[in-house]
C-alpha cells in the first residue's frame, strides 16, 4: 500500500467530528450552517459572480492566445485516451448524474415556480427558463472545473510536480506550498471532495428511491436508500479495484452510449420541433444577455437578490465546492493535450452537449405543462422526469433506461471520487494503491449511511457550501500562479513572438 500522508490522517480526524455533531446534533447543525451560508450569499455574493467570471475569461484567453500551444506533459507525450473516452470520463465525472436529475426539473421550476425574472408560466417565462439554466450549467461552471484542471495538469506533467493543490501554486507561495501552509490547502480539498461525494451518496439514495417509488411502487424509506447505497457501494469498489483503464473507462463509455439513446428516443418522442425553436433563440439570447447575467446581483430588488443568492450564488459555491475533486480526476485523465484542446474540450464541447441535453429535456416538461397535458412542476425533483416520460409512448422503457444511467453515473462518480482521494492523501500519487481506494470506498460509504440515519445530510452538504469562500481564495491564486508560469514559459521559448522576416 502506498503509504498515505499526514494530509488523510487530519482530514479524517476532521470529518469524524463533523459526522459526530451532524449525528448528535443534526438540527442545531442544519441551523447553524444554513444561517452561515445565507451570510455568505448575501455579503459574498459580489465576489462569487467576480471571481467566476474571472475564471471564465482567463479560460478563454488561453484558447485565443499563442500560449495555448503549450502541451500538458513533455512534448513527447501521447494522451492515455481518446477523444471519446476522455469526453465521457470529463462529462461522468463532472455533472453527469446532475444533467439526469435536473434536465427536466431546472427549467420547469424556473418556468412554473421560482422564476429568474419574476414571470411565471407564460412564453417568456419559458425562455427565461432556458437561458438561466444554460448559464448555470454552461461555461462557468467549466470554467470553474478547467481552472484547477489545467493548473494542475501543467504542474504535474509539465513541470514534475505532484499531482496536489498545494503543488500548483509554488510559483506565488513558493517553499510555504510544502509546508504547513500547503497541507491545510490540501486538507481544504480532501474535506471538500468527501462531503461532496459522500452527500452525492445520500442524496443520490434518496433521488433513485424516490424515481423506484414513483415506477414501480417501491417504498421510498430508510431500508430501501440503505441497500441502494450498499449496493452501489459494492459497484464502485469492484471498479476502483480494476483501475483508471479499465473501470471508470468501461463506465464513463456506458454512460455516455446509453445517454445518447435516452437522449434521442425523449428528441424524437418529444414535441422536437419546438425543442430546436427553443434551443436555437436561447442559445441567441444566451449570448446576447451573457455579460449582463454573469454580473447581475439586483441590489435594489430584494425578491430578485433572493433568487440569485438561491440559485446563482448557490451554484457558484456549488461548482467550487466539486472543483477539487472533478479538477484533479479531469487533470490526471488529460495528459498529452494542449492547453487550446483541453480548453475546446473541458470547456466548450461539454457546456455545448449541456445546452442540446437540458433544451431536449427541459423543453419536454415545459410543452406539457404549457398546453396543459401534466403538471410536472407539482412533482418532486426526483419525479419530473419520470412525470415526464410517463406522457410519452415507450414511457416505462425510457424511465428504465434513466434509472440504469443514474445508476452508472452515480458509481462513475463514486468511484473517481475514490481515486482523486487516493491521489490526494498518498502524496499525489498518478495510481493509488487498492487498499486505499478501497479505505476510502468503505469511508464514504460509512459517513452516508450515518447521516443517512440521522438526517445530517443537509447540514454536511451546507458546510461544503460553506467551505467553497476559502477555496476560491485558493482557486484565484491557482489561476495567478498558472498564468505567472505560462508567461514565464512563454518568454522562454518565445511563444507569441513574431518572428522577424529577413
């Protein structure tokens, strides 16, 4: 076993005494960390639409600029895989088992219930819908995952570094990165990657209960969520156990070939005239209202401010939060790109494929409620698109076949989760040894099922909300080393410079 660094034995000190107060005291707790995170959306709310846009724009300048050039490894470096494969792993990793649960439920609660704009239920209203739930899913939440991505990809396999947080940011905090200072930054994102993936667990339980319960009737109790995560515990270990190239692989390839016929079976059974209307004009007044969206914070209207904190502010910290475990899995599978192929790649491609995927879903639940055929607002998030599907002929093979795919998103996520957390507690290991995958598989396991039984769940998922203020600090200054790196680069080599004609 690779041996493991004081980086896990502090971190699950830590999340021990988290688990135990969330056990205790699981009210008080959701109390306490609810009212602290209102704090931060409502003081902090300015710098989370700042910072995010700001990462945008740095992504953004990388693909434009001659420094995009640069290759992430030795020049003599091939990527591990291709195209596909990698797209899948970015896409499994990254928000996968999200766009399953939330293509139909985001646009439908913004159209019917909690509207961005203050209009519900009418034509507007349903573009509205659209437009906000792009923004939320498109290049700035990429941006936030490629930041921590790229940086660390050009450290690790451009420069030698290891494959840790603290390892990226040398440049600007130079010696202090192996110190004291550098292991708190590392345990930041240790904690951050557990609670996010642990919480997925729990909730994920409760989401596929919920959809078996709403199908076939299943009792959507504690017992039911307990052997769903028992059971896809089990999966994940089994394809931790087979490694990087085979299991999350095999899966992250499955996921994407059977969202592909879900995809197509709800486009062709669905209203798909009306879907290509809509994706066409959203995708116009997406970018026409993309500046003005990235920094709207309404600080004159209240109910406004109130949905943004709800919403936008609550996603920034969100995607923050996940940064550090989606960052290092997208990094150590992108070995032997480019900065501007990483950029299209984590960037652009996935954040296109989440428009055509949310317009198609989202449009479906909105057709239906719109013209008065079902009422899927009135279901539960876990429901809608079952509510959905339930209109359409071929509805109980399309509720079946979403079932698999959370299923295999959700070990795909689990079980990267186990290797990103291998990686980080072993010293920034490229292969985590078994038996720390595995420890880390049965640690994740134990922290949901406990919370599952206590009802703490809440609470842990608003501390990692919480934790994602001090890991933007940390993001920025990510960004600041990686570029500070890539001038110095390069200068060296004379990147960008026009060459003098004879």
């Amino acid at each position: 076993m690779k041996k493991v660094s004081i980086v896990f034995y502090i971190s699950v000190a830590i999340l021990a005494l988290l688990v135990l107060v969330g056990i205790t005291m699981p009210t008080k707790l959701e109390t306490v960390t609810s009212n602290l995170q209102d704090f931060i959306t409502n003081t902090f709310g300015w710098y989370y639409l700042i910072v995010v846009t700001f990462f945008v724009i740095v992504c953004l300048y990388l693909l434009v600029s001659p420094i995009g050039q640069i290759k992430l490894g030795k020049q003599e470096d091939k990527p591990e895989f291709s195209r596909p494969t990698w797209l899948a792993m970015l896409f499994s990793a990254g928000m996968g088992i999200g766009l399953v649960f939330y293509g139909t439920a985001e646009p439908i609660s913004h159209y019917a219930i909690s509207s961005p704009t203050g209009e519900t239920g009418t034509d507007q209203a349903m573009k509205d819908a659209m437009r906000f739930t792009f923004f939320h899913w498109g290049i700035h939440a990429w941006a936030i995952y490629g930041i921590i991505a790229l940086s660390l990809a050009y450290f690790t396999f451009r420069k030698g570094e290891r494959s840790l947080i603290s390892a990226t940011l040398k440049p600007v905090i130079g010696k202090y990165a192996d110190g004291v200072l550098g292991k708190i930054i590392d345990i930041i994102a240790v904690i951050a990657t557990v609670i996010g993936v642990a919480t997925t667990l729990g909730f994920g339980a409760v989401q596929i209960n919920g959809g078996l319960s709403y199908l076939f009737g299943i009792p959507s109790n504690l017992m039911s969520q307990f052997l769903i995560v028992l059971v896809v515990t089990i999966l994940f270990i089994i394809s931790a156990l087979t490694g990087l190239g085979k299991g999350i692989k095999i899966l992250s390839n499955a996921n994407m070939a059977i969202a592909l016929v879900l995809f197509l079976l709800t486009f062709i059974l669905g209203p798909t005239l009306f879907t290509l209307n809509l994706f066409t004009d959203t995708v116009g007044t997406y970018l026409q209202n993309l500046i003005n969206m990235s920094f709207r914070i309404a600080p004159l209207n209240e109910k406004h401010r109130n949905w943004i904190n709800g919403w936008t502010i609550f996603y920034w910290a969100w995607w923050i939060a996940w940064s550090p475990f989606v960052g290092i899995f997208i990094a150590r599978v992108s070995k032997g790109r480019t900065i501007r192929e990483f950029v299209i790649y984590v960037l652009l491609v996935p954040s296109l494929i989440g428009f055509i995927w949310f317009t198609t879903f989202g449009s479906a639940s909105m057709f239906l409620e719109h013209n008065g055929i079902a009422s899927i607002s009135k279901l539960a998030t876990e429901e809608s698109l079952f509510g959905v599907f339930a209109n359409y002929p071929m509805g109980t093979i399309l509720s079946i076949l979403a079932i698999i795919l959370i299923g295999t998103f959700f070990i795909t996520s689990a079980d990267s989760g186990t290797f990103v957390l291998g990686m980080m507690t072993t010293n920034g290991s490229q292969n985590p040894s078994n038996s720390v995958k595995v420890l880390w598989g049965i640690l994740l396991t134990t922290i949901a099922l406990v919370l599952l039984y206590s009802g703490g769940l809440q609470a842990l998922q608003n501390t990692m909300i919480i934790a994602a203020l001090p890991f933007s600090i940390v993001m920025a200054l990510m960004t600041f080393s990686l570029l500070k790196a890539l001038n110095k680069e390069a200068k060296e080599y004379g990147i960008g410079k026009l060459k003098k004609r004879k």
